[in-house]
C-alpha cells in the first residue's frame, strides 16, 4: 500500500466543458425541419378497365404531410376496409325497397344505451320491498306417471304420452311450502330455476315446463300483497330463463347446413324448427288458467319470428287484450309490465301494443278504490298509501317504454288523459319519473298545479314533489318560473313531519336550489334541514342523504370564501357524528377544493375553516388505521398547505407551519411536507429580499432552520431524516448559515448507524443499501462546497463520514463499503483543483479558504491512499473467494475513477491503473462493448497535447474474453 502515490489530475473545466459542447450551426428557415411537413412527389400509372382503349399513365405530385400509417393499403388502413365491407354488404335480390325500409326504420327504433334496462331496476325492487310476514309456496308438480319410451315406440304413442304429462300438470300431487321466511322464499325459488335448466339439460322439456307453469301461477297470488313486487321479479327471472332456452334450442335446429343470420325470417327457417316451436305454442295454449298461460306466452314471444313475419305483432295485440281478463288490478299492471318489457327487447318498433296497454291501464284505474280492493286491503291491514307505492315499479316501467323517443305529442296527449282521471297521484308520480326531463322542467308550472289537486290521503305531496326535483335536477324549467317554484316546493316540504321522509325530498331539492339560486338561498335551505334533523337526533338515521347535500353543494359552489361565508355550512357539518361519515364528508370538501382552488389563499375565514376540517381527519388516525389510508389523508392535508400563501409576509406563513406542525402530528408524509415548505419558504425569502434588510432576513433563515432542526428527530423513517437534514443542510448553506449547515451535516453523520439492514418499501422489506449509497453519494457531492469549520480541522465532515462507513454494519459479501470509498475519490480530487466544479455565491468554499495550500493538498493525497489501499485489499479477498466478478467490477470501477481523476503520469499510479484493467478482464466478467468504448476514449483523450502520456497506457491495455 505504500507504493502507492495519489496525485489529482489537474483540472480545466471551463475547457473542458467547450470541448464536450455540441457545435451550433444556423439553420435557414427554409431548410428542413422535423415538424416541417413533408413533400411527397406521388407518381401512379393508372389503367383504363374499357376494352381496347390504350393504357396511359399519369404522374401527380401533392405537397402533403405523409401518414405512414394511412400509406399502407392506398391510404386505407384494414379497419377501415372491414367496415366499409360491413357497412354496404351484399343483399340478395329477393328483398324490396320496402322491406329495406322497414328494416331502417326497425333499426332506428332499436333501444339505445339511453333506456334505462330492467336488470338496473332489478335490486332496488327487491331491497325495496320486502316483508316479514310468512309466506308459501303451492306446487302442482304431477304425479310420476310417465314412462321412459323405448326406441321402437310410434311417434303417435310418444305425442299422446307428453300430452298426459301436461294434463298431469294440474291433477297431479301437490307440494305446499309453508311458513317460509322472505330469504327462504328466494332460496326456494332460486332452486326452481336451477332444477329448470337442469330437466332441459337432462332432456325433461315437459318438467322444465312444468316448473315454469307452477311458478307462473304464483303470480297470482296476492296474499302477501307488500311482498308481491318482489315477487315478480324473481319469478319472470324463471321466465326469461324458459324463453332463453326454447329460443336458443329452436335456433340450433336452424343451424343445418348453415346458421341463420341475425336478421332472419319466417321464409328461412326448416319445417321442423317451425313444428317444433308450433309445439311449444301449443303447449301453452292447453294452460287451463289465465295467468300463466299469459306469462309462459309472453316469455316465448320471441320464437314467433320462426313462425310468421308478423306473429309477435300479432301476439302483443292478443296478449295484451288478455290481461283485460285478469280481476285484480295489482297482478294486471304487472302483467303490462312484464309484456312490455319483452316487448321492448324483441321488438321496440312496435309502440301500439306499449300505447295500449298504457291507455288500458289508465282505464282499470278506477279498479283500486272499488270494492274488492278494499276488502282485502283491511284483511292484510296494509293502508291505501303503502298499496300505492307497490305500483309504482310497474307503472314507471310501462311509462318509461311508451316514452321512450315518443314524439312532443304523444306525451302532452298522454299527459291530458292523466289529468281528465283526476286525483290520480299514482299515475302523475309516474309520469314525472318516466318522461324525459326536458318535457317535464318546460310544464313544471303546470305539474305543480295538478299535485296540488291531488288528495294528500291517497298519496303524499311531498312524493310527488320528490319526482318533479328529480326531473329539474336534470332538466332547467324556464327562467321566470324557478323562484316561483323552489317557493312552492318548499312549502309542501318543509310541512312534512317525518324527519325521514322530509329529508329523502329535500335532498332532491337541494341540487335545483344549488343549480339556479345563490348562497342565500342555499343558507335557507341548510337552516331549515338543521331545524328538522336536530331533534331527537334524527340525522344519525340520514347520513347517506346528508352526504348527497354535501356533494350537490360542492358540485356547484367552488368558490370556498362564498362557501365558508354561509351561516349554516359549519353547523351543517356538525350533523355527521358518526367518526367514519365525517371524515367522508371532509375528504371530499378537500377533494373538492384541491381539485378547483385555482390560486393561493390567506383568506382567515377559509383558512380556519379548513384548518377545523383537515384536524378532523386527522384526529381520525389511530393504530389500526391502515396505511393506504393514511397516504390519502395525508395527500388532502398536504394539498391544503400547499395552497396556503401569505405573500411577502414570510413570518406569518412561518407561523402557519408552527401551527400545522402541531395540529398534524400523526401523519409523518404531512411533517416531511411542512418541512420542504419550509425550506422553500427560506429559499423564497433570500429571493425576494434581494440583500436588503439583511440582518432581519438572516434571523428569519435561521428560525426556518431551527424550524427544521427541531422537527426532524421527530420523523421516524430514517432515510426521510437523512434527506431532510441534507436538504435543510444546503438551503442553511445556500443562505450563508455556515452553523446551521453545520449542525445539520454532522447530524446526518451520527445518525448513519441507525439505518437499519432491512426497510420496508410499499410493504416488502428489501435491502437498505441501494438507498443508503444514494444518499452518501449526494452527501458527498455537497461537500465539496462546504468549507471547514476553524475548531474541527482538515476535512473534518469527509473524516467523519468514512468513519461511519467505516464502522457501519454491511451486509455479508457487500461491496458497498468499497464503492463507497470509490466515490469519495472524485470528491477529494475535485477539492485539490485551483477552481472547483461548482460553488456558492457569497460561501468561502475550501478552495478560497485552503488556496491551493500543499499541506491541504497532502493531506488529500493521504486520504486518497488510504482509500485505495482498502479498495486493493478487498480486491485481493475477492481473488480468494468465489467473488471474481464482483473482483472484476469493482477493478473496473476504480480503473475509471483514476482514468477520470488520476494523474497518470505518475509512473506507480500509471501501472496501477494498467494492473486493475487486466484485473477487470481476467476472468472474461467485464463487458466487451464498455470496454472497447473506454479504449476509444482514451485514444481519443491521448491526442490532446498534455494527454499524450495516456498513448504509452494504451499500448499496455489489451482485451481478453472468457474462455
């Protein structure tokens, strides 16, 4: 180790810096450019299709930009191709104009993504409407009377013997399940559609209809009458399994030789898919009873496309005829529910079969106050406004179908019929759910007047109410009438005394009174909902509604000096007690407010409300808080602070994060934020001040720094601490705090025996030594810069440094240790220039304090060998063990430190440099093409007048690869 002698290769940046500079070459505006559009000369020889006429060729040039994606397939690319294909295909002769007209227009009437389908009403029926009342199940499922056939048996035998098993539907044994509790009842009829698609699986279709008939007949059962909107829906979901499976099965006889196409028709279909679907049909037909044989019809209506071109417009009509048969006014809606739905889903176009059964249905209106109704009412002792609302999902249903894409005057007719019924506040709610927004904001005025007609008995006001904001949340009402409405609804609402109901209307009503009116009208309405959910603490049971206020409010309202200065926003607030819900809704105010605050505040009023709001999410954080939760927390509070800004006056924006240090204590992302903020703000000060004022701008730097100094320890993730002391470190330096810097510096370095082996990053512990080499090689690079304290001696902070890595505890077979001493080369090297790399304005970096001094320059040199000698010796351990790659790249690594950094004239460090090359290739581990690039920069560096000693070095260093 003693025979080595570091001397620093002297160093002229400046030059070196030009000679690495990229050439500047003036470019006329009329050369190209590569945004500049491209020329292209297109030259195309182009044939005539006639016969005998010569063939010619024309040449063009067009000066446009070339698409080299649009150049493939003469200009087309092959998705454009397919559609083009797909848009003009090839029709066969036999289809007329009219035909193809028709199709249009059937096309046109198609349901679009703007209906609203069955499925999405589907789950609010059922958690809608439920009961806890007992209910049962009655099943005719036959006697097993039936005999497998044998292969021989006549076709007549086979018939007469299906033709007994569906007689048996009604006389055979009979299964009743009684006291069922309302899940017990789904699971039961869960299990009546698994075992249908099991007998059709098993090949048992007179089973499988069995069970769809018996299901069908419960329809008609109205015993449980507040169950039986639920009811529906899971039966007709046995239903459109049935239908599914006898259309798909007709289908796949269709399918002989070849497929039939989506739009097929009667002509295309064999003769025995259409016997086959004549004998389902008439199947249903011998279904004695009237409900059923409704149901089980309307699910195949579908497979009348393989009978006649006409025979489901001819169904709808006989199946809508039908259900002026059935007594009961509930089970008749749903049926018009039910054959409107299949309907729409086979065949939209047809609008007459939905205008009908709308106009039959206004027609049996008259049926719910009469006689029969009533009694059976007073038997199950349900009142007529909770007998109401079980039409209300078919009735919505039926209306949304008939005005789906109806003509402006279909709706005003169908609203006049409404109004000659008079009193009918069922079919007005409705009709204001059902039709499009526009029509009913451009008649609100009108709508008005008819819920005021209405009797309060029969269906509550306030409901109504509900549906009419519905459609002017979506749809503005003229402008002269809004005020003259909100006042209107009002008053109906605020009279309602069920803190329930009242706030499930006012909630709808908040978003019209946001959308048109102004703070003051907005304060009115929180104040009345303060007013009604208070007492008795009912707003613990109307948190979900509470919330959609917030959000409707915030929607609207981003300006939050407007939003704060409202008298009942906070006390609003006040409402969500429960610990989850509150924080929710804070979330969201500074979602809300990150998202729109354009500018920075200082507003006190916004501040202080914020700073309340932020505290609340904070407080929020215990030990069992998870992690992702934090992080979001702490991204809200950290978007609030950024957006906090007192201008010029730095001393109070201090104070703010005296404030927020001590309100945020918990969340350590938003202390690591505070922290930047500071140095930013120490940063910013020394900026504005531009020197004046010094004395006062030093004191407040060095209270930014105590700032830091005091808060840091505090942290408990030792890298975030390392990086905060570095950083407050070069902003203490950047401000000619020389102590402060120093504080921080020599704190960073006692605390590097803290990093622990292990650390945890998004949850997996992975090694801390690629993140503790990243910061020594930072911290090196900044202490270059800092001069020596008087007290401490030469290069006091590198000695201390290398002394903690020195002592620190590696991982076993590491080489970080060793390249760390491999970094602080070029350091020590870059401090023995005349002119350093880089300094401070107004800092006396070593350079100016040392001048140049040869003890100062020795006492580097020393260093250096020191370092070198622990380098070789790890080297030769290297050699010994297993570690001949790790030998070869670190060999190489400190062959290009002294390349870069080395005086290689010196004839000992000349040779060393040339014994670690041929260390690195001995083995073969060094890579080929790095190599050969170093060769080709030294030969390169060797041309220059004072490098030529670096010709001799190259001779001597040779390529050698793993054998």
């Amino acid at each position: 180790m003693a025979s080595v002698q570091w001397h620093s290769r002297g160093r002229k940046y400046e030059s070196e810096w030009q000679a690495c500079h990229l050439e500047v070459s003036a470019v006329e505006f009329s050369d190209y450019h590569p945004l500049k559009a491209i020329t292209v000369t297109d030259s195309k020889s182009r044939r005539s299709g006639r016969k005998g006429s010569t063939s010619s060729s024309s040449s063009s040039s067009s000066s446009v930009a070339l698409d080299p994606l649009s150049s493939m397939l003469d200009g087309t690319d092959p998705l454009s191709l397919f559609a083009a294909a797909s848009e003009t295909p090839t029709l066969p002769h036999s289809i007329s104009a009219g035909e193809l007209g028709r199709k249009r227009r059937e096309k046109e009437e198609e349901v679009g993504l703007d209906f609203e389908p069955w499925s999405s009403k589907r789950g609010e029926i059922l958690s809608r409407f439920t009961t806890t009342e007992k209910l049962s199940i009655n099943l005719f499922m036959g006697s097993d009377k039936s005999k497998a056939s044998s292969p021989s048996s006549a076709v007549s035998e086979k018939v007469r013997t299906r033709l007994e098993e569906l007689d048996d539907l009604e006389e055979g044994s009979q299964r009743e399940l009684l006291n069922l509790s309302q899940q017990d009842y789904v699971n039961r009829i869960e299990e009546l559609n698994q075992s249908l698609k099991e007998a059709w699986g098993s090949d048992q279709k007179v089973k499988a209809l069995k069970i769809v008939i018996q299901c069908s007949k419960l329809l008609s059962d109205t015993s449980v009458i507040q169950f039986y909107p639920s009811k529906f829906v899971l039966i007709t979901d046995i239903l459109d399994t049935f239908g599914g499976l006898v259309y798909d099965r007709i289908w796949s006889m269709c399918a002989d030789p070849h497929p039939l196409p989506e739009s097929f028709s009667a002509d295309d279909v064999n003769d025995t898919a259409k016997e086959t679907c004549l004998n389902w049909f008439f199947k249903i037909a011998s279904i004695r009873e009237l409900v059923p044989r409704l149901y089980v019809e309307a699910a195949l209506l579908k497979c009348n496309r393989f009978l006649t071109k006409s025979g489901i417009q001819e169904t709808l009509q006989r199946l809508t005829a039908m259900i002026r048969g059935i007594g009961d006014p509930l089970v008749a809606v749903y049926a018009r529910a039910y054959l409107c739905r299949v309907g729409m889903e086979v065949a939209p176009h047809l609008k007459d079969s939905l205008n009908k059964n709308f106009f039959d249905l206004l027609a049996s209106f008259r049926q719910i106050h009469g006689e029969s109704v009533q009694n059976q009412l007073v038997l199950q002792r349900v009142e007529i406004p909770i007998y109401l609302t079980l039409y209300s999902p078919a009735i919505h249903w039926i209306l949304q179908c008939v005005a789906y894409r109806a003509p402006e005057v279909l709706l005003t007719e169908m609203m006049d019929r409404c109004k000659k019924l008079g009193n009918n506040a069922l079919l007005l709610n409705s009709v204001m759910w059902a039709f499009r927004a526009e029509f009913v904001a451009a008649r609100a005025t009108d709508f008005i007047g008819m819920i005021k007609d209405c009797d309060e008995a029969g269906f509550p006001k306030h409901l109504l109410f509900a549906s009419l904001g519905r459609s002017l949340s979506c749809a503005d009402p003229p402008e002269s009438e809004r005020l003259s409405i909100l006042n209107e609804a009002w008053k109906v609402i605020t009279k309602v005394r069920s803190p329930r109901d009242y706030i499930n209307c006012a909630e709808i009503w908040v978003e019209f009174t946001c959308r048109h009116f102004t703070k003051r009208e907005v304060n009115t309405v929180l104040a009345d909902i303060i007013k009604h959910m208070t007492p008795d603490r009912a707003f613990e049971d109307a948190y979900p509604q509470l919330q959609s206020v917030i959000n409707k409010i915030l929607t609207y309202f981003h300006d939050f000096s407007v939003l704060f200065s409202m008298e009942k926003f906070l006390p609003f607030l006040d409402m969500f007690q429960k610990d989850s819900v509150r924080v929710e809704v804070c979330k969201s105010i500074m979602e809300v407010f990150i998202k729109h605050q354009q500018e920075a505040t200082r507003d006190p009023v916004i501040l202080n409300a914020l700073l309340h709001i932020c505290k609340t999410m904070h407080d929020s954080v215990n030990a069992l808080t998870l992690d992702d939760e934090k992080r979001s927390l702490a991204l809200l509070i950290n978007g609030f602070i950024r957006m906090v800004s007192f201008g010029r006056d730095f001393e109070q924006q201090l104070s703010f994060c005296v404030e927020a240090r001590a309100t945020f204590c918990n969340l350590e992302p938003v202390i690591i934020h505070l922290i930047h903020t500071v140095n930013q703000l120490a940063m910013e000060t020394r900026r504005v001040m531009k020197g004046n004022h010094s004395r006062k701008t030093a004191a407040f730097v060095r209270a930014c720094a105590a700032y830091s100094f005091i808060t840091i320890p505090s942290l408990t993730s030792i890298f975030s601490r390392l990086n905060l002391y570095l950083l407050s470190g070069q902003v203490a330096l950047a401000n000619q705090c020389l102590s402060q810097a120093d504080a921080f510096l020599k704190a960073a370095v006692s605390i590097l025996p803290e990093v622990p082996r292990t650390i945890s990053v998004e949850g997996k512990q992975r090694s801390s030594e690629p993140f503790l080499l990243e910061f020594i090689n930072n911290f090196l690079s900044t202490l270059l810069v800092v001069p020596d304290h008087p007290e401490q001696g030469v290069l006091y902070l590198v000695r201390g440094l290398l002394n903690m890595v020195q002592d620190y505890t590696w991982e076993d077979n590491s080489d970080a240790k060793v390249r760390v001493y491999i970094s602080a080369l070029p350091l020590l090297a870059a401090m023995s220039q005349e002119s350093y790399l880089y300094t401070i304005p107004k800092v006396d970096s070593n350079e100016t304090l040392y001048g140049g001094d040869p003890k100062f320059i020795a006492e580097i040199n020393k260093l250096c060998e020191t370092l070198i000698g622990q380098v070789l010796d790890h080297l030769k351990t290297l050699g010994r063990d297993e570690g001949v790659r790790r030998q070869a790249s670190l060999a190489f690594a400190l062959f290009g430190c002294l390349l870069a950094h080395g005086d290689l004239r010196n004839n000992k460090l000349n040779q060393l440099a040339v014994n670690l090359w041929n260390l690195s290739h001995k083995h073969g581990f060094c890579e080929t093409r790095t190599s050969v690039r170093t060769l080709e920069y030294i030969k390169h560096q060797a041309q220059q007048a004072d490098m030529s000693h670096l010709s001799d070095m190259t001779a001597r260093l040779s390529l050698q690869s793993r054998a």
